[in-house]
C-alpha cells in the first residue's frame, strides 16, 4: 500500500496550481454522466452525490492531459502522480492548497468510482493509497452548551414545536440529512422507543433508539403540530407550510434561522448535529462500537475519527 506523505518533484508535472475540470473524451464524459447516476441509485448522500461527479470530472482531465484515454490504462503510478498533482493545486474557495481532509474526500470518492467501474464497466483501477497524519480536526461542531442554546431558540409555537423535532431527529438520534427528509410517520414507532431508517447510506436499514426526551419531542410534533400542517395524503414525517414533505434545503434553512436566534456564528449543517451527538456521546463514556451502530457506519474505521475529535473538542 503506498503511504502518502510528503511532496516529490515528478518529471514534467503541470505547473503547481493547475486545476483540471472537465473532461473532453466522449468516453470520460459518458462515465462521469454513467457515475453520477450510479450514486443516486445506491442513495448515497446529497454531497456525495453533487460534488463526487466533480472530482471524477477532475481526475478524468487530469488523465487526458497525461494521455490516458482508456480506464485500462490507469496504473498505480497514476493514481500516485494524480495525488501529487492534487496536493500542489489551489482550494479554488478558501485560496492555499488542499488540506489532508479534501485530499481524503478525493481518495474516498475514487475508490466509489473504481467500485462503479468494477460493478457496472467491467474495467477497474486500484487506489491502494493512504494519506498519514491526522486528516481531522475540530471545526463546525456544536457544543453543548450551543445545542441547549439550540433548543431553547426553537421555541414552544407551532413551527418551535416542529423545530425541536427536527433537533430530536437529527442531533438526539444523529441521522444523516437524508435519512431525516425520507422518514415517515409509520418509522416512529414510540411504543418501542425506537425510530426506524428505512433509506440509510447504500440502502441499508437500522432501528435507533430514541430516549425519553427525543421520544417526546417527536410525539409532540405528530400529535399536535403535523395535522395542521398536512394538507394531502402523504405520509412524509416533516411537512412544510405547504403540507408536504420537508426539502434538505428547507431543513437547513430553518436550522440556520435556528443558529441565529441562538447567536451562534459558526458555519455548522445537519450533518454537523449528526458530528456532534456522536463526539458527545464518546466524551460521555459510550463505546466506539455502540457509537458504531448508532450512527448506521458499514466499518469501525468511519467511526474512529470521533476519537480524535473528541480530545480536541475537550
């Protein structure tokens, strides 16, 4: 396995900076178009799937400036050339060059493309590389004291009622933004004190257990604030104003609403809610396992990462 590590000069590399886009090649503009349809079938995140095309896009105008037009052809030095190049070129938003997060997001969405390749093309690549040194840190983490802060500025109308559900959903039982959006009144099963995801990452299912405080949050919102919320048959958990299923954008737009009331200034999303109950529920004591199966991760490595996170957030 090669261990990434340090920038080597590398015969005619392009120009530090350089930032490839788009693809030309009929072929590479037919897989981005072929992977991009992939993740949306397989229902990984709505980041993933907006921004994981992109970085294909990228890598694939990076191997025709290379002369590599055939997948085939791909080779492990490549790939290693490939991270090189992406540790020299600018971050286009926030200016400087890549930090070890982007460039693990980078090998985390060619490894699905070279999954889709092996799946669906026949043709694969293999990207048996690894960036050393720590690839996380503590950023758009709310604290507890925030989170209280959180729930105190939902407030105690109707929409506040509705707020302090969504909270329940998305911090008390750490979901994803899009396992909240797909959930319905029939996964809220308040006799057994758990919340069923029926659409999690690739798919799979899970139970998680709600406590009595979350439990109550969302018995409040189903009994007294969705029927005058629902306006046609539908079975969505979060309506909107209008009576119908809650958008990711929405949910983010009342969260932010939510930050501002509360002063918090900080660039923190739904999934942040998510980061944060399972930092806290690490500095609590819980079990990296337990915390595992919570969150509904496929392997204990994506968990770990909330070891590091909780020192720091300490």
């Amino acid at each position: 396995m090669i261990k990434y590590n340090s920038i080597t000069s590398i015969t005619g590399q392009e120009q530090e900076g350089t930032v490839f886009k788009t693809p030309a090649t009929p072929e590479f503009i037919r897989l981005t178009e072929s992977f991009t349809h992939w993740l949306w079938l397989l229902n990984f995140e709505p980041t993933t799937t907006k921004y994981g095309p992109k970085k294909i896009q990228e890598f694939l105008s990076w191997l025709e400036s290379k002369h590599i037009f055939d997948i085939k052809d791909i080779t492990s030095l490549a790939i290693t050339n490939y991270f090189q190049y992406l540790t020299n070129r600018k971050n286009q938003r926030k200016g400087g060059k890549l930090s070890k997060n982007s460039l693990r997001t980078h090998i985390t969405i060619l490894r699905k493309f070279a999954r889709y390749l092996r799946e669906s093309e026949g043709e694969t690549f293999d990207v048996s590389l690894q960036i050393k040194g720590e690839l996380y840190h503590v950023r758009d983490l709310f604290t507890k004291a925030e989170i209280k802060a959180l729930y105190e500025a939902s407030g105690s109308d109707l929409l506040g009622l509705r707020d302090r559900a969504m909270l329940a959903v998305y911090y008390g039982c750490g979901l994803r933004r899009s396992e909240g959006i797909n959930l319905d009144v029939k996964d809220i099963l308040l006799e057994r004190n758990l919340l069923y995801v029926r659409k999690g990452k690739n798919y799979k299912e899970r139970y998680v257990p709600m406590t009595e405080a979350v439990k109550e949050d969302v018995k409040h919102y189903i009994e007294f604030v969705r029927p005058t919320l629902v306006q046609r048959d539908t079975h969505a958990l979060f309506l909107n104003q209008s009576g119908v299923r809650f958008t990711g954008e929405s949910m983010i737009c009342r969260l932010h609403k939510l930050k501002e009331k509360a002063g918090i200034d900080k660039d923190a999303g739904l999934h942040s809610l998510r980061h944060s109950i399972a930092t806290h529920l690490l500095q609590s004591g819980m079990e990296l396992e337990k915390i595992k199966q919570f969150l509904g991760h496929s392997s204990l490595e994506s968990t770990q990462i909330y070891t590091h996170i909780a020192h720091e957030n300490k």
